[in-house]
C-alpha cells in the first residue's frame, strides 16, 4: 500500500500519521509551540533544508493545523498555531514523557511548568466516563460509526 492511501484507512491513528507522522513534521510543531513563526527561523532553529521545510510548512497548512498571515509588524509572513494545531500538544507532551523516561539517562532535558502553580505538566490516559487514569491493558478497541463494514 502506498503511504498517500493510508489517509483512506478507517483508522483515526493512521489517518493522523499521514499527515503528522514523519519527524520534522512534529519538530516543526514543537518550534511553532516555542514561539517561531518565519521560515528563516524555523529553518535556524532546525537546520532543515528549505525545500523539506516548506513541505512540512505547506503539509501543516493545508491540514489546517497552522495558518500562514502577514505579520503584525513588518512585512513578511509567518506561521501561527490553529486552534487545531494546538491541540497537536499533548501529542508532543507525551513523546516529550516517553522519551524523559526511556532517552533521558541524565534526567528530563527540560522541565515544562505550569505557569500558575509551577508543578510539570504531563499527558495522562482517562476514561471519559468515570475520570479514572488507565493504560493500554485498560482499554477495549471496538468498532465505531466511521468504520467501513467489512474491514477490521
């Protein structure tokens, strides 16, 4: 199968990996999440060749999950955060808790706070139901409205 016709499995996770899943896709992301907004400086902050970059740009753009507008001062364009871009961070917050706890042999790299009472923020699995914290052992795949009949 070709990598263009995973975005018509009916599967949200391999829906979303199309358009999220390669690496400079997602650091990318997390540059936007740390406040870059021009391409010169997306592309300093991450070394990647112009033309890759303006792939992943145009990717994010057209998926909607980042706009691109003139800038408030100045005249050039930048890259701002869609409210659907936003919700890519707990995405990254949980690569960033896997990876503290599996590639970190030093301690996490970075502490990210939360600004009102300084405790570190973390993604937590939670049943939507009963509030309780659960794992993978804890949930039970099955079939929703959006899977086509005859596929598993």
């Amino acid at each position: 199968m070709r990598y263009e016709e995973l975005a018509d499995e009916p599967c949200s996770i391999t829906r979303s990996l199309v358009v999220l899943g390669d690496r400079w896709t997602l650091l990318v992301l997390k540059a936007a999440f740390s406040g870059v907004r021009r391409f010169n400086g997306f592309q300093s902050y991450l070394g990647i060749s112009r033309s890759r970059l303006q792939d992943r740009l145009d990717r994010l753009v057209e998926h909607g999950i980042l706009v691109k507008r003139p800038a408030a001062v100045g005249a050039y364009e930048e890259y701002r955060l869609t409210p659907k871009g936003h919700d890519v961070y707990p995405i990254l917050m949980a690569f960033k808790d896997w990876g503290d706890d599996y590639m970190a042999p030093d301690g996490p790299p970075v502490h990210y706070r939360h600004r009102e009472c300084s405790g570190e923020a973390h993604v937590q699995l939670t049943c939507d139901h009963c509030a309780a914290a659960i794992t993978a052992r804890e949930v039970a795949p099955e079939p929703g409205p959006g899977m086509l009949a005859g596929t598993v």
